[in-house]
C-alpha cells in the first residue's frame, strides 16, 4: 500500500509502498528505508501542532451536557468506539479513525462528537474528496448550541493546519472541481478560519490550472502524486474559486499572481482554440467582481489581468497592434464584444477590436449608426 512519506535527503513529500523496508526516492533518486521515511513525514507534521493528541483532548470536551447523563442504548459503546477514534487520529491513522468514528455513530447516531471526529478524520483520509461538503453539513446539522461551534471550529482549524503542513512538504493536494463548494461552507459558517482557506485553495487552484507557473512552486516531478481525485477534463469554471479566495485572502500579491496564473497562462491556446467556455468564464468574473461587493483594489486587479488575457494586453511584445486586432477579430464575435464593452469600453485598443469584428457582421455597414458611434468613441479616447 502506498503511503505518504518524506525523504530525508531532499524533503520532498514522496509515496513509498509499506510492503517494503525500502525504495527510492522520486525526487532526489536516494536509496531510503521506508521507516524513516515515514517518521520523517509523522515527525514534521506534529511539529506543527504544539500536541499531538489536542484534537483527542478537544473532542473529549464535546460531550453534549444533556447527554452526559444519559443512559440511553448504544451510548456507552458510542463512547468507547469514539475514543477509540480519538486515538487513531492522535497516531495520525485517520482510516482507522474514520472507521471508528462511522462505527460510533452506528451505535448512536445522534452524538455529535462522533459525527465532528468523522468530519475531521473524513477530511484527513485524503481520498473521499468529494464527500467533504456533506461531512462538514452533516457536522454542522448537529450543532445545538455556540460551545458546539466553537469545537466544530477547532476541528476544523486542526485540518487545515494539517493540509497546509502537507502542502509544505510538497505534495499536491486535491482537485477544487471537487472541493469548492467545501470551502465556501467552511468560510460561511467559520467565518475565522477564512484566510487560512483561502490559502489552502489558492494553491490548489495554481497547482490545478497552471501547474507550470512560478506561482505554482511545485516541482514537476512530485505533481503525479496527486491526492484525491481529479476531473477527467479540465475545469473551465475558474470564478467561484478566484472569487473566493479574492473575497476572503489579505493579500493582494497573491491575489493578483493567482489571477494571473489561472487567466493569462497559455493565454495563446485558449484564444486560438476559440475557447468559449473560457471566455465566458473570465467575463463572468469581470461582472462578479463588478457587483459592488468587492473593494476597487480587488476590481482593478481582475479587469487589468482578464485585459490581458482576452485582449492579449502588453504582453505580446512582438506582435503589433494590427496584428493583434487581426487574430482577435477571428476570435470573437460581436455578442462577446458587447459584453466585453462594459468592462474594456474605455480602452482606445478595444474600440477597435469592436469595430474591425462589427464590420464583419451580416449587414453591418461603414454608414450604420453602430460603426459611427464606436468611431465616435476611439476619436473622443483619442483626443
């Protein structure tokens, strides 16, 4: 069975097979002992955590009051299935405490301590991704009262910490095709853990969608061991995650770099494939952050970077404008030019782009009230 590992040479996460005393090292080629490799990687991760058993010690503290004296059928094993689970999670086996926890909650489904370690250990597991969103519901649907939140929120802040330790180490974590709609629960119902969230997905987002940017820092290598599961095809609907992490990051290099990353790399070969969805999906992000829900620095750096994508802005050094105009003009039709014109109407480069494919509409004419009105516009921008 394949398991996460660090080699201590390089320290990059790799994946060792537990069947064997040894292997090599994907990264860095070394001969390493699959022991300590593996304490390399327990050992880093509860670095990272001042107590290894903290989770265990908080979730002791969940018991609901009323049910503490309760003597009902099933409590008593649920306690003991539960603790059991606290301890795995303590050893960092979190498929030993999902079972666990699954089990407690057989006996006595009602406990929200099972169900909260469930959440966390579902999370950890790695490779259920696309059941995180309903782990954190079903959580959320026991809350009772504000100490409940308070401890959904510490378990919570126990993942995440956990994820970003794993993503310091190198390894990809999971597809936002799948985890987006977590993260927006999360950062809706714990509104303290947003930054950190906003983090976690901004890296994935990179490492999905521009795995070859600087921004992406992950080595080429390490990038087949990714966990979770991935989308067969390529996600085209970048806004929901970009919006997220613009709504909730502090800080705007990141911001701006992400924004960069997912819309301007390999620019050139969504443009000449006519990709549609993609377009539209960079103008649904233009009129998102538009909304007034945003603050103008985050607006200026959307409509500035999706310019530059979608009208090749200042950074085809080597093409002139002409050319650009040209190979637009192929691109685009003129229902994409007039949504585009709320956003870019200012820009003199982008007026003509809107007359060159207006005249190449049926009917359109140099005479019609529509082309005289675009030349209108370039001459006052001119002046």
């Amino acid at each position: 069975m394949l398991e996460y590992c660090v080699c201590p040479k390089c320290e990059r996460m790799i994946m060792l097979d537990s069947d064997f005393d040894s292997g090599f090292c994907c990264v860095c080629g070394t001969h390493i002992s699959y022991a300590e490799a593996r304490e390399e990687l327990l050992s880093g991760l509860k670095a990272s955590i001042p107590d290894e058993l903290v989770l265990e010690a908080d979730l002791s503290e969940l018991i609901d009051e009323d049910d503490a004296g309760e003597n009902v059928y099933g409590l008593s094993e649920c306690r003991e299935e539960c603790a059991k689970g606290s301890e795995f999670l303590g050893k960092w086996d979190f498929v030993g405490a999902f079972a666990a926890f699954s089990r407690a909650l057989d006996l006595y489904p009602a406990d929200f301590e099972s169900r909260c370690g469930l959440m966390v250990a579902g999370i950890l597991r790695l490779k259920d991704t696309e059941n995180w969103d309903r782990y954190l519901e079903e959580c959320v649907d026991k809350i009772r009262s504000q100490n409940d939140w308070n401890m959904a929120g510490a378990a919570l802040e126990y993942v995440l910490g956990i994820i970003k330790k794993f993503l310091s180490k190198g390894g990809r974590y999971v597809s936002p095709s799948y985890t987006t709609n977590f993260f927006e629960r999360l950062v809706r119902g714990f509104p303290a853990l947003k930054q950190t969230a906003a983090e976690i997905l901004a890296h994935c987002l990179n490492v999905e969608n521009a795995p070859f940017t600087d921004a992406a820092r992950l080595d080429h290598e390490t990038t087949r061991f990714a966990v979770g599961n991935c989308p067969i095809e390529p996600d085209k609907n970048l806004r929901r995650g970009m919006l997220l992490v613009m709504r909730c990051h502090c800080d705007a290099r990141v911001k701006e770099s992400l924004c960069r990353a997912l819309y301007v790399y390999d620019r050139a070969v969504w443009l000449r494939a006519g990709d549609t969805a993609r377009i539209m999906d960079a103008l649904g992000l233009c009129e998102a952050i538009t909304s007034g829900e945003f603050p103008p620095a985050d607006v200026v750096i959307v409509l500035n970077t999706i310019y530059d994508f979608l009208l090749m802005g200042g950074l085809e050094q080597n093409s002139t404008e002409r050319e650009k105009l040209m190979f637009l003009s192929t691109v685009y039709n003129y229902d994409i030019i007039r949504k585009m014109e709320r956003f870019f109407g200012g820009k003199i480069f982008f007026n003509k782009l809107a007359a060159e494919v207006y005249l190449k509409q049926k009917g359109a004419s140099l005479i019609s009230p529509e082309y005289k009105r675009i030349q209108a516009k370039i001459a006052q921008l001119s002046g």
